[in-house]
C-alpha cells in the first residue's frame, strides 16, 4: 500500500459496517448526554400514556351501556396517536443531523478521517431512526393494551409497529437530505416538517379539491326499481346518463398518505365487515372502493330492499399500502441520496456563510 492510497480521501463507494457503527454511535451518545431528548421521551409517554388511559375509560363506559366491543376503536386511537406524534417529533431527530454538525465545526473533522460519506449518512440516518424507534417503543405497552381489549388480530400490532417504524425511517431520510442541502438547521427542520404535512393534509386536500375535474357525464347502466306500476318493489336494468366520479385517476393522493397506509396495512377486520367501531378497517374499504373507481352497473335496489341479482360491488380486495409506503420510502431515500453527494469532499461550492471548520 503506498503513502498515496493512504492519503487519498475516501471514495463515496466505501462502506463498512464499522464505519457506520462509529458514527450512529457517536451520534447516539450525544443524545444521551442531552436531556431535553430523555424529557421529551417521557413527556411522550406521558401524553400517550394519558390519552389511551382516558380512552380506554370512555370506551369501558359506553361499553357498560351496552356497546359492543370497543377493542378495534380504542386500537385505532393508540395507532393513529403513535403515528401522529411520531411524525411530529423525528423531523427534529434528523433534519439537524449534518448543518448541525457543520455549524459547530464538528462536521469537517468527521469527513477528513477513513469515513466514507455514505457511511457518515448512513450512521447518522441509522442514529436518528433508532432514536425516533425509541418512542415507538415507549408507545408499545399502550398499544398492547388496546389489543388486550379484544378484536383486534395480534398480526395487526406486529403491522402496525413494522410500518410505522419504516414511515418514521422515511421521514429521517427526507430530513437528512434537508439538513444536507440547507445551511441553518431551523430551516431545514421547517422544510422536512412541511414535507411531512403534505404527505398527511395536503394530500386529502389535493383529493377534494381535484374531485370535480374527474367527474363527467356519462352513459351508465343502472340496476333499479321501474316502478312500472304502483306497488311494483322489482328491479331491471335501464341505462341513463349520469355524473360519474372517476376516483380511480386520483385515489394514489389518498394512497400515500402515511395514517392512510397504516389503515390499509393494520388489517385489523375484513374489508367487507368493517364497522364504524374499527376505523382502521373503514378507512381501508372507503379507499379500496375509491381505488376501483365506479361500479358497473351501479345498484340502487338496496332502496326497495330487493337483493342485488348479479350486480357486484366496487371494492377491491387488492392491498395497497405496499405502494404508498413504498412511495414515502422512495422519498427518504433521496433524501438520503442527496446526504451522501453534499457530504463528498472537496465541495466546489458551499452555501453562503456555511462553517467548513
């Protein structure tokens, strides 16, 4: 080996797991000696802890009163509470990973060394995520709880946690790639907070407000009452020109929303018994049916109380939440491409006032 191979910076391609180890380890001690990070892993089980015991008594309460099981609501609850609240907190956990580090000149003695820039973002992404899991893991006995409620499959708490924990790896990748490219960590935690609410509000947004464009005038067959005298409750095939709603062209905005995907990946109850008591299971069928756009022939006898002949529903059984949580994957991880290109040495040009050292 010659003094020149020695000295040359390491390559983007190089990558060990020592190398990454290192970093996610030097990253992690830094937010263990910090105690606003152990407060707020307590203040977080607090709030979770408080809110699922508040809704495990109100639901005990109107079950008394005769409700049925309220097990798959209380779930719900705990689900979307874990999923929210992580959403809010990991954008902070990476998005000042690495203009945090430039900013106190720590940065620079870490790309001079054997590491590689993939390794330093990796150890990082690998650090934030661990952190944003440590929450997850706080949540976990709450979310037990719910599922010792009863109605709810067991494989529905192993989805859940499986997917929540990659959505908040996903978020870690954006804010990565945010604190790569911005040059002050405020603004690259406001950048990664605003990405995370337009995969959760804007996209239903963008859902309601594209609906009249996919709705046309159309020629459909309808399976309904005649009514070809009085008293006659039978039903027949006609065909009349009605507005239809084309769901099938815009569902996806629906489809990568992240409670959304949780809904459809929990399979917490059949699709075709979903009741308003297990929101995780409504949520999947109201999208399911917008995913497979309008029924043909559309059935209007359930008004008579006549059964449906031959007409089929518009449901699809097809899962989807593989697509939209592949969807915000692809978004971390280029984020995390864009980490590893900003952290190759020698930069050419850096932002305006950035700290090399």
């Amino acid at each position: 080996m010659t003094l020149d191979t020695l000295d040359a910076p390491p390559t983007t391609r190089r990558f060990t797991w020592h190398g990454v180890r290192t970093v996610a380890v030097l990253e992690l001690r830094q937010r263990v000696r910090s105690t606003r990070w152990i407060v707020a892993l307590v203040v977080w089980f607090v709030v979770v802890g408080g809110i699922t015991l508040l809704a495990s008594g109100a639901l005990t309460a109107i079950a008394d009163q005769g409700a049925s099981s309220n097990g798959p609501l209380l779930f719900a609850v705990v689900s979307f509470l874990v999923l929210g609240l992580g959403l809010l907190v990991t954008p902070t956990l990476a998005s000042t990973a690495i203009n945090g580090d430039r900013s106190a000149g720590t940065l620079a003695t870490l790309q001079v060394t054997l590491l590689s820039p993939s390794e330093i973002a990796t150890g990082k992404l690998l650090a934030a995520w661990l952190a944003a899991c440590a929450f997850l893991v706080a949540s976990l006995p709450f979310l037990v709880l719910a599922l010792a409620m009863g109605g709810t499959p067991v494989m529905s708490l192993v989805r859940v946690v499986l997917i929540i924990a990659v959505l908040l790896a996903a978020v870690c990748g954006i804010g990565l790639g945010y604190s790569a490219l911005g040059a002050r960590a405020a603004g690259s935690t406001v950048l990664t907070f605003l990405t995370v609410a337009g995969l959760t509000l804007l996209t239903p947004i963008l859902f309601a407000t594209t609906y009249p464009s996919i709705s046309h005038e159309e020629s459909v067959t309808v399976y309904t009452n005649a009514q070809s005298s009085p008293g006659d409750d039978s039903c027949t095939y006609v065909t009349q020109t009605r507005s239809v709603d084309h769901t099938e062209r815009t569902w996806w905005l629906l489809g990568i929303n992240p409670f959304v995907i949780l809904a459809d990946g929990a399979e917490a109850a059949p699709t075709r018994t979903a009741e308003i008591r297990d929101p995780l299971s409504a949520i999947r069928q109201g999208v399911r049916t917008l995913r497979a756009g309008p029924a043909s022939p559309i059935d209007e006898c359930w008004l008579v109380g006549q059964p449906p002949a031959d007409v089929q529903d518009n449901i699809s059984t097809t899962p989807f939440w593989y697509w939209g949580l592949g969807a915000n994957v692809l978004l971390g991880a280029a984020g995390f491409t864009i980490a590893v290109r900003r952290l190759r040495i020698p930069q050419r040009k850096l932002p305006r006032g950035t700290r090399v050292a």
